[in-house]
C-alpha cells in the first residue's frame, strides 16, 4: 500500500495532510518522553516528536490520533512538521488555546462526584468519558497513559476533555486478544479513577463497537496519509491486513469480554 500524502482527505477534519515548516524553536526544555522539540508554525505552537525518538512514535500518533477523533474522543490538532535544521518530518500536535492549566485538569480528575440536591453531579459525563477512553487505550495497547495526557477546556456548562499521547500504543497487534496492560500506567491510573468513577461499561462498549465499525476505506486513508519516513511499507500492509481481516473484529469481542468479567479492569 503506498503512501498517496497530499492527494488523500482525512474523514477526522483536523489531522492536516501537507507537512507545515517550522518557523521557530522555543527555548523551553520539552516536557513528556518521546517530545523532541516545541516548535513554531506561524503564530502556532506544536509539541513534536520525532520517529527517531523511539519505535513507531509518529507512526501510532498518527493512526490512534485519527482513530480516536474519528470514533468520538477528542483529540488536539495534529500534522506533520518539517524540521528545517534536519528535514525531519516530526508528528505536531496543536497547541490548544485557552485550556486549563495542569492542576485545574487534575482537580477535575482526582475530586469525588459531590451531586447537587437540585441539579446533580455536574461532571457526571465524566465517568463515561473516562471508561471510553480507557477501552480505547487498552484496545490500542496503549501503556502509558496518565493524568497528564489529558487537556481541559473549560467555559461550556459541561467543559470538554481532549486526550492526547498515542504514543506508546502497538501499532501491529501480536493476536486478537493480547492486551499487555497488566501493572501499566494506563491500568494503574484507570483503577486510581475508577475508585472515584464507578467504570461506565455501556459506554466502554460504545467507544469499542464504533472501532469495530470503521470502514477500511478510513483506515486506508489514515495509513496512505502517514509519512513515509514514519512507517515502512511492509508495517503499512500489515496494518491493512488486520483491519481488513478478523483481527479487529476478534480484537473488540475479547476485550469487551475483558472489561466485562473485570479481568481488563
């Protein structure tokens, strides 16, 4: 399957095809592991990483970030990010404006559901949010998720979360029900927030059966729009296969089995 950048469209709206210039590199030392530099882009500021910063970064970046968005979580924006010291195509995700700082996110997270008599739990939306996105990690293999993956954007009635790093995730599962999350971050700090979230399972199913139903065409269209430099053609086909065979299919039905006998949890 060969990589048709630059002619193919996103269905997820915000992932941009055609790779953006850096135009500046801020001082600041880079927070997170896999981030190889803050950069600029105009009056933007992206937080990137770089392939050569560990296996299949960029690559599962990528594909999780497209997928996520494309099923419903949302993620920031993202595209490719040429390093004009290196000509390095780096994975650039969005600086998002007016989001909370990183204590408002982890008071939202960590507080207990206190249910006004009158209105209720104002952030009882929370519980499911959170059930889906776990089910997404696990489903994606991801290991590293924690209460810093996370940004808030405060100012509607209900606020909205936005998940990010994918970067930890497999981008080629080893079989349908291999889920290697057992003492990960990403199962460590689920149960942390289960503890104050009862775990929403109908919802963790919801997340789960809109992954099963994406179509290959989207898939294709997340594979051919992935730099080339980012993933090898042999990994791109492989991809293609478990989609388009029973792999995922057998993948959702495993895991939802999981999360339902609490052996996932």
């Amino acid at each position: 399957m060969k990589s048709t950048r630059g002619t193919s469209s996103l269905a997820t709206g915000q992932g941009e095809l055609m790779p953006l210039a850096l135009t500046g590199i801020r001082p600041s030392q880079p927070q997170g592991q896999h981030i190889k530099l803050v950069g600029e882009v105009g009056g933007s500021v992206y937080y990137c990483k770089s392939a050569l910063n560990g296996k299949d970064v960029c690559a599962n970046e990528w594909i999780y970030s497209s997928l996520a968005r494309h099923v419903g979580i949302p993620v920031p924006d993202f595209c490719p990010i040429i390093d004009y010291r290196t000509g390095e195509t780096l994975f650039g995700s969005k600086e998002t404006w007016g989001t909370a700082d990183e204590f408002e996110v982890q008071t939202l997270l960590t507080t207990p559901p206190n249910a006004d008599p009158v209105i209720g739990d104002p952030f009882a939306w929370l519980g499911s949010y959170l059930s889906q996105v776990y089910a997404f990690d696990v489903f994606a293999g991801n290991v590293d998720r924690h209460l810093r993956n996370f940004l808030l954007i405060p100012g509607s009635p209900a606020r909205r979360l936005l998940a990010y790093d994918f970067a930890s995730s497999q981008l080629i599962h080893r079989a349908s029900d291999h889920f290697p999350i057992a003492q990960t971050r990403t199962q460590l700090v689920g149960r942390q927030l289960r503890k104050l979230r009862k775990f929403d399972i109908e919802s963790a199913i919801e997340i789960l059966e809109r992954i099963r139903a994406v179509p290959i065409s989207q898939i294709a269209s997340f594979l051919s729009s992935i730099p080339d430099e980012w993933i090898t053609e042999d990994q791109r086909g492989q991809v293609y296969e478990q989609w388009s065979g029973d792999v995922v299919t057998e993948r959702v039905k495993a895991l939802i089995s999981g999360l339902r006998d609490g052996s996932l949890l």
